[in-house]
C-alpha cells in the first residue's frame, strides 16, 4: 500500500504557509494605496501589492500541487 511521502507534504505545507500571509497583505496593501492616489508613493504601492497578490495565487497552487503528488504519485 502507497504511504504519503511526509517530505514531500512538508515542502507542500512550507509553500502553503508561505501564501497565507501574502493572501492577508496584498488585498490591505491594495486597499491602502487606492486610498491614497494622490500620493507619490501610489505606483509603487500598488504594483508591490499586485506582486503579492500574484505570489500568493503561485504559492497555493504549487503548495496544493505538491501535496497532492505527496499523497498520490506512485513512486
């Protein structure tokens, strides 16, 4: 019978753990620059709340990705 590969899961629950925060500052780092667009600092606010938003969305799908193969791939 097929075990989980635990290493494997690890590295899929680092990626997970790494997306939350980063789902959580995005949207609020987004929120904060719309209200401030009269500001200097508005491009930049926003594009870095885009990268995260985007990092965010890459790191859940490699993290569920990599939990899956952990649980199903047949090695």
């Amino acid at each position: 019978m097929k075990h989980t590969n635990r290493s494997q899961l690890m590295t899929g629950l680092k990626y997970l753990a790494g997306a939350l925060p980063l789902s959580f500052i995005g949207p609020v780092v987004m929120f904060s620059s719309f209200k401030n667009q009269e500001h200097f600092w508005f491009i930049p606010v926003l594009i870095f709340s885009l990268l995260a938003m985007a990092a965010a969305i890459f790191l859940m799908f490699k993290g569920i990705n990599t939990v899956m193969k952990s649980m199903f791939d047949k090695d």
